[in-house]
C-alpha cells in the first residue's frame, strides 16, 4: 500500500464523497460529485473547490468502495435489542445467535441493529473474505465488562447510521480481558472500517479509546461524538476523513493513525467533512503523512496540535491551539545540516527527513510553543497561514531547522522575537521581518504601506506579539515599506482589510532584509 505522499505532498486535492441515508429501496445515495471540481458535503454543509482525487485512486491506497455502501433492502437482517429478549428476523442463513445479551454475526450480510442493550455486546466473528454491514437504527449498546461492539474478524465491516437516528456506544471503566489482542475501545474492529449515513452516533470510551481500527479506517460520513478516556478516533494502516462531522473529546490523542512498523502506512487524510477535537496530548496525528486536502479541521485544545513526520497543507482549513507546537513536523532530528533563514537565534541546524508543505487551503495556528515547526524543512507555494505563536524568546512563531521557502502563499506570523525565522534565500517571494522595541498587546492592528501610501497588509495581533513576518504576492524584493500601529481593521485578529486613518508610524523596512534585532527604521 503507498503512503500517498507523492500525489498529495503539493497539489491540492478534494474527494466529495458525501453519502447520505438508506433509501427507501436500501441504497446509500451519493450527495456530491466525486469528479467535478466544486463539491458540497451532504453530511456537513461544507463546500469548497479543489482539484479532485479519483474515486478510483482512493480505493486503490484504501480499503474504500462505495459499491460496499449499496445493497438491497430485501436482504436485511432484522435484529431488535432487548435486555434478555433479542430477536432475530430474516435470518435464513442463520448467521445471527443470540446466547443471553450477547449478539454473534458470523457471516457477509446486511444486518438492522435497532432497540437497546443496558449490558450486553455486538460480535462480528465472520470469515476473512467477508463484507459485514452493521445498519445502527435506533441502536443503544452498553457493556459494564468489555466492548459493547467488536469486529473480531471480517474483511471489512460496514458501520452505517441510518437516516434521522440516534445512536449509542459506551464500554465499560476496566474490562474483564486485558491481554494483548483484547479489545480495548467502545467501536473495535480488527479488520478494516468504514463509518457511514448520516444518523448520529455517540461514543463513550470509559476505558480506552473511542474508536480503535486495527487495520484502516475511512469516516465516509455521518455525525459522531466520542469521548474517550485515551484516544480518541485510531486508524492504525491509515485513518480518512471523507464527510462527516466528528467531535472528539480525548485524555491523549484526538485522531490519529499509528502504524510505526509497515513501509508507507501510518497516515492520515482530511479530505471533506468537519473534524473538530479538544485532545490531553496531540490534536492530529500520523506517523508518516498528516494531509489536510479538503473539509475543515479544527484543533480547539492540544499540547500538539498537528505532528507527523510530513504535514501537507493542500486545501480546506486547518485551526489549532496548542500548549506546545502548534504544527510539528518531527520524529528525531537526524540527516543533513543545511543553513535556513534565520531571523533569531541563527546558526547550523540538523535538518532530517521532516517536512511541512502547504500548497493551498487556511492554516491557523494559535501556539504557546512554536507555532510552525519543521526539525526539517518547510515550503510554502500557495494558501494563507497565520501564526499567533509564543510570547516568550524560548519558542519562536516559525521554526525550521532547515530552510524556510516560500515561493507563493501568504504567510503572516506574529509571536516573541527572540528566535523569530524568516524565510531563507531559496525563497522566490519576498517579505519582511518587523521587530518591536517592545511587545505589542492583544488587539493591536499592525499594517504595511507601499511607497504609494497604500496599504498591502492588515494584521491584528491576537496575543503580545514582538516581532510580525509577513510574506506574500503584494510584496516587492528591495522595495521600502511603511509600518503604522493602529488606524481600522475589518478583523479581530489575524489577517484582514483596513485603513490608515489614525494610524501612527512607526518607521519602514525592506523587503527581503532579514535581521534578528531589525526593527521598524532600523538601519
């Protein structure tokens, strides 16, 4: 299986695989085009335009088919919940047992989960080659011992949350089996995963994770809680957001993909729907690539918000808060020493085989560590990002142990100054480095004006800030610009509109003159 870091580390890319509920003839209908270049996320409202992945390209890196979320309603197993009392209907096969509140699917099928078990489980025991789909209508499952739903082996199982319903997973505080190979998450699955409709789930981790797939994981869809105790949402060979709104509450980890071991897995893709996660430890994380290409991911609590050893900022958005790195691109600095553009505290640097790239899409990052951090190199050709990073000298807005290049994109990024980076001399677009004699408060409107009086930048500070990189298209290489504190501003914070009026100047800057101590009218 490939990493998908060759055809994702630089363009933009966008599968609108939006899926919606069973019809009335027990089809999953498609709610967005998969080949146009504009698509709207039936499950999340979202749109947005980007260079489309085949369908065809996903299924060959994934475990993804959307033939598997097509059956005929006629073929259904019914299977009702009840404490003591689960009944089985149109099992002709016989593939569904019932031994007290214990609910064994052993076969490839369709199968309508409804009612309620107040502690009790779902097995799926079925053969290597078989396709298991799990339809949760109305679905309430608690376990006081274990997992109330385990996919002990299949070929792949099919969770589907049918249309205008509500369901429920919640295991137990500490399981009765705690070996090795235990499950160890409210929704486990030792084969691949697909999560799918549009109803709702809630899933309560008391003693682990949340949800745990112990191969791949794709969320086609639907609208998911989890709160778990540990990780949040775990795809170990690779973990992909296509539709969908997740909300994942976590005491370590919010989502991630975790395979340390097989060349080219551990990896996870953002590629339409809403991932919003409040995470103990790292917000987003993968082991080999971390792509963000479509849909909207937000990281409102984390000490890391989005670590891999390749970050890949393609398209949709992408907002994080972290206690520490706001964006780490790292795993052990090892390889090659390269001399990056150094704003503060420069010098030599081991750079390994670590990378961010950000080709298009909004990144925001709001970091009491480093705000944009690569222990290898970082490259920026297109999006916007903006950092709010550190107040304190330790940490810097930028840190890039090798080079920064920025060929296009606009960068602004606002934190302390004492190891403030700026771009190196690789980089085809300009910029300019403003340090302060002093830091400057929340709220404080910074802004840029060419020779002409005209303004090019807008930023309004969201925290102290001592020192503002700012890069982009509007910026001339040697040109002289004029600094002002105040005047209007259409945002809040970050980057936005405004005007001079009442603004005070506070001296100019070069374009592309890099300095550590440079302020405004420093020379």
């Amino acid at each position: 299986m490939k990493s998908l870091r060759t055809y994702l580390s630089v363009t933009a890319l966008a599968l609108a695989v939006g899926l919606a509920g069973c019809s009335a003839a027990g089809t999953a209908s498609t709610g967005t085009s998969i080949t146009g270049g504009t698509s709207t996320s039936a499950a999340s409202g979202s749109s947005g335009t980007a260079e489309a992945v085949s369908l065809d390209t996903l299924s060959a890196d994934t475990h993804y088919d959307a033939d598997d979320l097509t059956w005929d309603a006629a073929s259904e197993v019914a299977v009702t919940l009840a404490d003591g009392a689960s009944t089985v209907t149109s099992d002709s096969s016989g593939a569904v047992k019932v031994d007290g509140d214990t609910v064994t699917i052993s076969a490839a099928g369709t199968y309508r989960l409804s009612g309620s078990l107040t502690d009790g489980r779902v097995v799926v025991a079925a053969g290597e080659e078989d396709v298991v789909r799990i339809i949760l209508d109305g679905a309430d499952v608690t376990s006081s011992t274990g997992s109330p739903l385990v996919v002990q082996s299949a070929n792949e199982a099919i969770v589907f949350l049918a249309e205008g319903t509500s369901n429920t997973l919640a295991d137990a505080a500490s399981y009765t089996d705690q070996g090795d190979d235990a499950p160890n998450a409210a929704l486990y699955s030792m084969a691949d995963l697909t999560i799918a409709g549009t109803g709702s789930l809630t899933v309560d981790g008391n003693y682990n994770d949340g949800i745990s797939a112990k191969d791949g994981l794709v969320l086609a869809a639907g609208n998911v809680a989890v709160d778990a105790k540990d990780d949040g949402i775990v795809g170990k060979d690779y973990a992909v957001l296509l539709d969908g709104a997740y909300q994942v509450t976590a005491g370590d980890d919010g989502f991630k993909s975790d395979n340390e071991e097989d060349e080219g897995r551990g990896w996870v893709l953002i590629n339409g729907g809403t991932l919003t996660v409040s995470a103990g430890d790292d917000g987003i994380k993968a082991f080999n690539t971390l792509t963000v290409a479509a849909g909207s991911a937000t990281v409102k609590e984390s000490e890391e918000g989005l670590e891999a050893q390749h970050i890949v900022i393609s398209g949709g958005t992408a907002s994080v808060t972290s206690n520490d790195d706001g964006v780490n691109a790292s795993g052990g600095s090892t390889g090659t020493t390269s001399q990056g553009g150094m704003g503060g505290g420069g010098g030599e640097m081991a750079a390994g085989d670590y990378t961010v790239e950000i080709s298009g899409g909004s990144l925001t990052i709001n970091s009491q560590g480093d705000g944009l951090d690569s222990n290898g190199s970082a490259t920026i050709t297109g999006g916007t990002v903006v950092v709010n990073g550190p107040t304190n000298d330790g940490n810097g807005a930028l840190d890039v142990n090798g080079e920064l290049v920025v060929n296009g994109g606009t960068v602004a990024a606002a934190g302390s100054s004492g190891m403030a980076v700026t771009p190196g001399t690789s980089s085809a677009q300009s910029g300019v480095q403003l340090t302060f004699g002093s830091a400057l408060p929340a709220g404080t409107t910074i802004q840029l004006a060419d020779s002409g009086g005209a303004v090019v930048a807008t930023f309004v500070t969201s925290k102290q800030a001592a020192s503002l990189v700012y890069s982009s298209a509007a910026i001339t290489a040697g040109e002289e610009y004029t600094v002002y504190t105040g005047g209007t501003a259409k945002v809040t914070a970050g980057l936005g509109e405004g005007t001079l009026d009442g603004a005070q100047e506070q001296g100019t800057v070069t374009a592309g003159e890099y300095t550590a101590a440079r302020g405004p009218g420093g020379r």
